[in-house]
C-alpha cells in the first residue's frame, strides 16, 4: 500500500527500510522483506530521491545519456522516467505486500543549475556537493522526529558501498539515528557491493565497529529475484540483462557463507 505522508507511518510500522532510490531495497534486501512479510510483518519501505523532476529542467550531457540508458534507448524526459520507475517500484512492493513512501528529493543527476554531478566519478564515489547538504540535515531531522514517534522500530539503511552520494546521504542520516540509539542495520549496496574490495573499503571507514548479522532467506530468494525483475529500467544499466541480475542475485547471497544451497543477507549494526 502506498503512503502519502510520515502522517500515515504509524506504530505497526516496525520495520522501517530506507531506500535511495526506487530500487536499492530490493535489490538489497528483497530476501529479508519477504521473510517478514510471511511472519505477518507489514514492513515499509521509504524511497528518499523519488521526487518527479520539473517539466523545463535542462539536464546535463551526462544525465541525458543515464536517461537513455534507463529508457531503454529512447529518449523520455525525466518526468516521465521518474514517473516510469515509480511505477515499477509500484508494482515490486505490492508483489511483496510492502507498504511504501516516496519522498521528494530528486535523484542527484536531476540536482543543480549547472548540475552538481556531471560525470561517474563525481556521482559514484565523490563527495557530496555542498548544495546538497540540506538534503542530509532536513532528512535526519524528519527521520529523528519519526523515531521519537516510533521508538521500537528498526531501521535498515544503505551501508554506502560504492559511495553513491545519494547512498552517502542517506547514510548520514541514518548515522543521526544510531547515535540517538535507535536500532538501525545498514545492509550491503547490491550491486555496488559486488565491485572488488568496494565492502572491504566502506567496513574500514567504520574503523571495525560494525557487527554482522544475517538473515537466512534461501526459500525467498526467488521473490527478491522476481520483484527485482519488475524494475526493468535498472537491469541492463546495473547488471547487463536479467540473467547476469539472476546468477549475480544467486552467487553474492549463497558466498556469503557458502553451506549448500543457504543463501543468506548480510546486515551491519554498531557494535
């Protein structure tokens, strides 16, 4: 069911899923959504960059070919991408009997006149742009005043493998809540996690403080496979089509700890 505000969050939403983009929680996390979902939980999943673009922004060379490449080849405004990759995030979490929230920050190619990020290097593993550190301060602030509303509930937020700065964001607010003290897991950026040594780099960052826990969700990981197929915007650009999504699904959730056939998502908490 889709929410239109934190209005309607309420207290049987104990299991609360920060997602940067339309995509990264069930990329992510698909298994451990549907594990709650089949012990009757209702989690909720908060999509923070899924604001609609206005109809006159000029986007950078850079953003136009992202564009293409999510539209399959054709050209689409933004508008009408955002809107296309809402409906996919739609259609994925009714699949999974999740309730879902899109806030309204733009995603960071759509950000800044000239815009802020024009390039792979400064979208993926560069710094946030100064510009953008009041989305950080606002969402902290939304997410503090929701977790003295919801005292027990546990949120899960990107770990920020890879560096994304719309994944650093996000991080950082949910930095504000663990030194609150509430329960946050910070799960693994699938696929930025499957670039070499990126999980290794983003643990040392946390200077060892982090403890892993898991989920096992062997039974489930055909539903996080076939929500993930509804976001067809995503699979060639991330993974190259949807039998490299699959095998790559497979293989990162079974080496995790490699038992037979267990396949396993791996959370992060402070220790």
């Amino acid at each position: 069911m889709q929410l239109k505000s934190f209005d309607e969050i309420t207290r049987t939403h104990r299991h609360i899923f920060l997602s940067p983009h339309f995509d990264d929680a069930i990329f992510s996390c698909g298994g451990t959504l549907s594990v709650q979902v089949s012990n009757g939980i209702r989690p909720l999943v908060i999509t923070i960059f899924g604001g609609i673009p206005a109809a006159d922004l000029q986007i950078s060379p850079f953003a136009q070919q992202i564009n293409r490449q999510m539209a399959g080849g054709q050209i689409i405004s933004p508008p009408a991408l955002v809107e296309r990759r809402r409906q996919e995030d739609a259609s994925a979490l009714d699949f999974l009997h999740c309730d879902y929230l899109w806030l309204d920050y733009h995603d960071a190619i759509y950000r800044g006149s000239p815009a802020y990020y024009t390039n792979n290097d400064q979208l993926i593993g560069g710094e946030v742009h100064s510009s953008d550190l009041w989305i950080d301060r606002q969402l902290a602030e939304d997410l503090l005043a929701l977790q003295q509303r919801l005292p027990d509930t546990v949120w899960y937020a990107p770990l920020g493998v890879g560096r994304h700065v719309d994944h650093q964001i996000v991080s950082s607010a949910a930095d504000r809540l663990i030194q609150r003290g509430a329960k946050v897991k910070l799960y693994e950026d699938f696929p930025y996690t499957l670039e070499e040594h990126a999980l290794e780099t983003r643990m040392q960052e946390f200077g060892g403080t982090l403890e892993p826990n898991f989920v096992e969700m062997s039974e489930m990981l055909p539903l996080r496979i076939e929500a993930s197929d509804r976001y067809a915007s995503q699979i060639q650009l991330n993974f190259g089509g949807r039998a490299a999504m699959h095998n790559t699904m497979e293989s990162y959730t079974h080496n995790i700890r490699p038992v037979q056939t267990v396949h396993l998502e791996r959370f992060w908490s402070p220790a």
